[in-house]
C-alpha cells in the first residue's frame, strides 16, 4: 500500500476516535510501537480539536513531542471515518538552521579570505576556477566574470593565466611555484598545492600569490633591522661555525627516493654505482651513505681514477713491495685499496679508469684479495666499493672502452642523480642555504632579491650543484651591499660564461640551425629576462622599446 511509504504520520479512525489503521511512519516514529490500535486517539494527542477543518494546527504527543496535524472527515459506506496526517516539522527546523549557519560561516570565510593581502586562487579537481578573493583581482587586473567557472586550461590557452600555477598543480600532483606577469597586474610569486580527500584523491587545487615587488621591500627592511642589531649588539660573524656543510635538500619527488634507498642499502656491504651529470653531488651521497653506514669506522678512500696519471694508478690503487721498481720506497707502500679496509673504497670517474688495469680491479672486487706490486703475498680487501661517473658506461661498454663484466659487477646498486634543470624546486631551497653558509664563512649578512631568485629558476644551471655553490660564493665575496639583484647575479654568470672554451663555442655557432631559428632563440631570451625583471608587462614592453601588444602577442608565440 503507498500510504505505508509516505514520511507522514497518517491514521483512520472511527467517528468515536478510536484509531482503525495506521501507516508505517506513524507507528516507528511518532508513537514509538506502541499498542494504539481501537484505542481513542486523544489519548496520546489530548489536544486534537476536530472543529478545525481544513487547518494545519500544532498538537503535542504524550512525551510533550510537537507535531502539526491536519484531519479529513470520510464516509466510506455507512461508515464515517477521520484521516488525522501528523507532520514533523523538527527536520526542517534543523537543516534550516544548518544552511544558515553554513552561509554565515561562508560569508566569514570569505571575509577573512578578502582581509588578506596575499591573492588566493582555488580551483576544483578538474581545474575550474571556484574561487578568488579580493587581493587577487587587485594583483591580476582581471574581474570574477572572466574566471569564475571558467578552467584554468582554458585561460592559459587564452594567455589570460598564461603561467598558470594551479594547471601545474593539477598535472603533477605535487607543490608548484612560478612566476607569474599578469597582463594587466603587477609581477607575483605564485605558490599552489594540490587537496586531496580523505580517499587520497585530488578534490581542490589552492595557490596563493604575492607582490614579488612588496617581497623585495620586505626583504631589504629585514636585512637593514639584521645589520642595526649587529652593529648594536658587536656580534662577531666570524664566530660562527664556518665549517658547516650544506644541510640535505630534498623538496624533488626522485630525490627524496634516491636518499630513501640509500639510507635502506647503507647497513650492507653490496656496491654501488652513481651515475650523473657533473656536479649534481654524486660525492655528497657517497659521503651520505659512509656517514649512516657500518664502515663509518673505517676510513672513507676516494681516488678519482681520472686525475691520477695512468702509469701511477696501479701503484696507488694496490701498493707496491720494497725493490718493485726504480724508485720504490722502502719497505714498500700500501696501496688506497689497503688503506680503505673496514670502511668505503669510493672510486670516482671510474669510466675513465684505463682498460688494463679494470681486470685487476674485477679480480680484487670478486676474491676480495689481491697483490701488491712486486709482491706474492695476497692482501685481504674487505672494503665497500662504491663508483661514481657522468660518462655513458653502457656505450663505453660497446665501444671496448669498459669491461662488460665490470660495468655488471658495479652496477649492483644503482642511483642515477637528476641534473638541476630537472629538480627546479631544489634550487631556491639550495641557494639560501649556500648563502648562509658563505656569509658565516666570510662574515657576510648578504640576501637575494626576488627577481635574483627568479633568475636561479629560469637558468639551465648546466654545472649543477656546484656551478650554484660557485656562483653563490663569488657573489657573496664580490657584493658590495648587502642584496644580491639579479643584474649582479647575470653580471658574474656573463663572467662565467666567457671563460667557455673555443671548442664549446664552435659548437654554439655550429649546431646545424637556421639563423631565423638562432635569431627567433635569441629574441625569446631577451623577452624572457625582461619580463623576469621587470613588475609588469607594461614596464616589460617599455624598456623592450615595443608595444605591450606586440609583447603578448610575442608571448603567446614562444609559450611564455
């Protein structure tokens, strides 16, 4: 029957009041299971008046429960019957309640979001834009009509956000900072990150963006308040520990892999192999591993197999007897090898290690002894081996170059260390530590600018890490105030780039390109610094001698 299915107390009686049937509702929620049948209704609603018909009136149950009630007169037959429908109106008073204390907590948010100075962009999973406060209206130059409900895809491709933070977001699933030049706004510093539910899904994207030019500003007055309080204070810069190493950075997904896997491989004695670039800090993990392994006891050996001469390096490598060959010390010599034992054998460029002695090398690693020259006797080896080199050793191995089976028996464990271009979000991180670390070396309170660190970011950093620690430490030795701009920094990087070689740049001139190609790079370079240095588009097609129209739409050309 559908009376059974409906959320209203609903119940026939006879013309006595005596209750005759009632539905499901009535019986689980208003009387509670009660035994009601044949008997007189007014005697769970006392105050049921059946002169009012046709009015919806308030009565109240015998547990002081308020109900509204509206009731019918029937003739069924000879029969005259009442319908009394019961209705609770609680529930609505409630949920009505909640909406509003929703929309009052929305309004608060949403005047707390306006109060800040910073802009705040939040976008759903799928990159539609759902909210913006004031402070980014203001930054962008652009209104809600233009973004609200709007994708962030569809305003990049639109280049109203033509960097946009939260399309970043959205697609790697991780942190993202960038600089942003809104076309009608000023420079800012945009920092977004990904919301996930409690499911681990993406639900929202939130960026947050401020002035780079206010940051500047910030940064100058704390640097004066720093300087007042040491020349107040006589506090000796030099007194700090100028021998602090960098601490370990990792905001990049694979290198927080990397140091997690060589923390689980520390404790056994299996050797690695490190592969990179130069200067990504293939000897900082190296020394990492010896820091938190077993062999910290022992002594951390690194020979670097390309700067020791060819015919030196077997006498280095393994030692030599007393009488070996002209020249030989007395009493002989131990070899790296033998002064390694009980701690890390790290052997560095060891693609450069020449082709004769690298089976030697295999013999020593697999029977863990070997000979001194000149000697018969064999020497224990119970050093951990770890090798290191930027060169192709698969390519060495089928150009003859290295031994197949001593490139299998290194490559035990694996890290291969990714260049800095491609960890981008080390590199803020990096440079300020380098910088403290300088300015306690050298007694130095110096800090980068905004547009310096804009620069860091947009550079290819070709020496990696150690190109940026250079770089640091110059420009902390050479700055005469206490900020580091990015004129200064590209000044000295100008510096370093001279010294390339003939070589490298016969290389540059003849890479097999066009010179609209060259000329078209060398234009997206140009427009591309400008707008790194420069607070806004405007100011960007000033000192570019352009129309800001022919700079968006230059922008648009090169993806900017």
């Amino acid at each position: 029957m559908k009376l059974q299915h409906i959320y209203t107390g609903f119940v026939i009686t006879d013309n006595k009041f005596n209750v005759l049937f009632s539905n499901e509702y009535f019986k689980k929620h208003i009387c509670k299971n009660k035994k009601y049948l044949n008997k007189k209704i007014t005697i769970y609603f006392n105050n049921i008046d059946v002169d009012k018909d046709n009015y919806l009136y308030p009565v109240k149950y015998i547990d002081n429960t308020e109900y509204y009630v509206i009731h019918e007169e029937l003739k069924l037959y000879k029969y005259e019957l009442y319908a009394f429908f019961f209705y609770d109106f609680s529930l609505d008073k409630e949920l009505e309640k909640q909406i509003k204390r929703l929309n009052r907590q929305r309004y608060l948010y949403n005047e707390m979001f306006n109060k800040l100075n910073d802009g705040i962009y939040i976008t759903n999973e799928e990159g539609t834009t759902i909210y913006v406060n004031d402070a980014f209206l203001n930054l962008s130059g652009l209104t809600r009509e233009q973004i609200i409900g709007k994708t962030v895809y569809n305003l990049r491709n639109l280049n109203v956000l033509p960097n946009s933070c939260c399309a970043k977001v959205i697609e790697t699933k991780g942190p993202v900072s960038t600089i942003n030049n809104y076309y009608k706004g000023q420079r800012c510093l945009v920092s977004g990150s990904p919301i996930f539910d409690e499911n681990g899904k993406l639900s929202k994207t939130i960026a947050v963006i401020r002035d780079v030019s206010e940051l500047d500003v910030l940064m100058k007055s704390i640097t004066k308040e720093k300087n007042f309080y040491i020349k107040n204070n006589e506090y000796d810069l030099k007194t700090k520990e100028i021998n602090k190493e960098p601490l370990l950075i990792l905001n990049n997904d694979k290198m927080k892999n990397i140091y997690s896997r060589a923390k689980k491989i520390a404790s056994v004695d299996s050797t690695i192999l490190i592969l990179g670039e130069t200067g990504v800090g293939k000897d900082f993990i190296a020394t990492y591993i010896y820091n938190i392994s077993n062999c910290k006891d022992g002594k951390f050996i690194k020979i670097n197999c390309s700067a020791v001469p060819e015919h030196l390096l077997e006498s280095e490598f393994f030692g030599y007897e007393e009488g070996a060959f002209t020249g030989a010390q007395k009493g002989g010599k131990k070899g790296l090898f033998e002064e390694a034992n009980g701690g890390i054998l790290y052997l560095d460029e060891i693609g450069d290690m020449p082709y004769t002695l690298q089976v030697k090398l295999l013999s020593a690693i697999n029977d863990r002894i070997f000979y001194r020259i000149g000697g018969t006797k064999t020497v224990e080896f119970n050093a951990r081996i770890i090798a290191a080199t930027n060169a192709d050793l698969k390519q060495l191995v089928e150009d003859k170059k290295f031994r197949a089976d001593l490139y299998y028996r290194l490559n035990v464990v694996r890290f291969v260390i990714p260049p800095l271009r491609l960890r981008k979000e080390d590199i803020i991180p990096l440079a300020h530590e380098f910088l403290e670390y300088y300015n306690n070396k050298y007694g130095k309170n110096c800090f980068f600018t905004t547009s310096c660190l804009e620069s860091f970011l947009l550079y290819e950093w070709p020496g990696n890490i150690r190109e940026l620690k250079n770089i640091i430490e110059r420009l902390v030795l050479m700055s005469d105030d206490a900020f580091i701009d990015a004129n200064m920094y590209r000044e000295h990087l100008m510096m370093n780039e001279s010294e390339i070689g003939m070589e490298d740049s016969n290389m540059l001139m003849f890479d097999n390109k066009t010179l609209k190609e060259k000329m078209n790079e060398y234009e997206r370079e140009i427009i591309e610094n400008s707008l790194a240095i420069s607070k806004n588009m405007k100011e960007a097609a000033s000192k570019l001698g352009i129309d800001i129209s022919t700079l968006v739409r230059k922008k648009q050309k090169y993806n900017l």
